[in-house]
C-alpha cells in the first residue's frame, strides 16, 4: 500500500467515480513504469474510480505516448489520459530529443482535446533517482499523476 505523506494538497480531491481515466505505460524502463502504473491505479481507486473506468494502454517506448494520448484523449468515452513513461540520461542527445517531442505531443493532446493530459513520465539523470520517483510513496510520478488528473478533471467539468 502506497504511503501517504504527499507535497500535493490532498484536500478536496473530487470522488473519481464517474470518470473514466486512459493510462498509458511505457514499457520501455519497465521496472520503473509497472511501479508508476501500479500505483497510478491504487490511487485512482482509493479515490473513487471504478476498475471498469480504468482502460489500461502499453505502448512500447516513452516517444510513443503521445500519438496514442492523442488519439485516447479524443474518444468521447474518456475523460482523461495519464502518460507514465521513464526516460534516464545516456551519453547522447538523445534524452532531450525525447524527452522534449514527449512534453509538446502531450501538451498538444491536451490542448486540441481539452482533456486532461497528465505527464507521468521520469526524466531522470541515473537509474537511481527514476528509481526513487517511482517507489512506493508519495514521490511516486503515477500517485502524482492520478491525483492530478481528478483534480484537473474537476477543474474541467
């Protein structure tokens, strides 16, 4: 069970009952992006949403997030979309190629939806501090991410 001692306002967070929320992992960093999606989906569950509100998307690397939030955040069935995805610093530009085209497509899905479009995803120098944004407590990107998106969903309404 996730620990509860968060930086976010805990206060007021809508019953997230009647939504029905898209996640969409990468499979890419997998040790790290099962840990943001099992605790993406604890969360979006202690607060309210049902199991069958939750549709649960792989795609294979974190680039791939944003055509596929695109086209989830345009569906009428779905409220919201939370990417989770882990990018960790190599020896070459490649992170911020990534890490920049991911940031502007999820943007994007969010603006041209108006939809919530949550960036759960690590950009991490080492592995050890994706590992610590993805452990089992409130500095977890998929707790964060699915606090946002009631919130934000919230906002919207």
């Amino acid at each position: 069970m996730l620990k509860e001692n968060s930086p976010l306002n805990l206060k007021n967070i809508p019953d997230g009952a009647p939504y029905r929320i898209a996640i969409v992992t990468a499979e890419w960093n997998d040790e790290i992006t099962s840990s943001l999606r099992r605790c993406c989906i604890e969360t979006l569950l202690k607060y309210g949403v049902l199991s069958s509100g939750i549709v649960d998307i792989s795609v294979p690397g974190t680039f791939e997030l944003s055509t596929v939030s695109s086209v989830f955040a345009a569906r009428k069935d779905i409220d919201a979309v939370i990417c989770l995805g882990c990018v960790i610093q190599g020896e070459t530009r490649h992170f911020e190629f990534i890490c920049n085209a991911v940031a502007n497509g999820l943007t994007s899905a969010g603006i041209s939806s108006g939809k919530p479009v949550l960036f759960g995803v690590i950009t991490a120098d080492t592995l050890a501090q994706a590992k610590a944004r993805s452990a089992n407590d409130h500095n977890n990107k998929g707790y964060e991410a699915a606090i946002s998106a009631l919130k934000m969903l919230d906002v919207l309404k």
